[in-house]
C-alpha cells in the first residue's frame, strides 16, 4: 500500500495495489475508489483533503511517494 497527497490538487490517493482499472465508484462528493474489473478496489483517492481535515492535520502527514523503484 502507498499513499500519496498533491497539495495542488488537495487530493490524497491510498493505492492498496497494482492493477488495470475498470471503473472508478463515486462514494461521496469527496472520495472515488476504483476497482477492477472483479470489483476488487485498486485506489481510494480523497478530494478535498484540506478543506475536510484542516491545516493542522495535513501539514502533519508524511507520505511515501511512489516511483518505478518502489512500485
């Protein structure tokens, strides 16, 4: 599992694995989960991430980022 924060897009994304995704769910206004094509979820990716948990919160994360090294 990675997760990864763009403070641009104030977007955080909880890649649980690899895999091709089928279809992405909207589960509320704020978060998405894509899945493959056997339903099983890929990616979480929270929108909004600031805005819902605050300044002080988000300037405590520490994110692993992903790179073709650790993929």
């Amino acid at each position: 599992m990675h997760i990864t924060y763009d403070p641009e897009a104030d977007a955080m994304a909880i890649i649980l694995c690899k895999g091709t995704v089928e279809e992405t769910l909207i589960v509320t206004d704020n978060v998405n989960v894509d899945v493959d094509k056997e339903g099983r979820p890929l990616c979480i990716e929270i929108l909004s991430v600031h805005e819902q948990l605050g300044s002080d919160t988000t300037r405590r994360f520490s994110f692993e980022v992903l790179s073709p090294n650790n993929e």
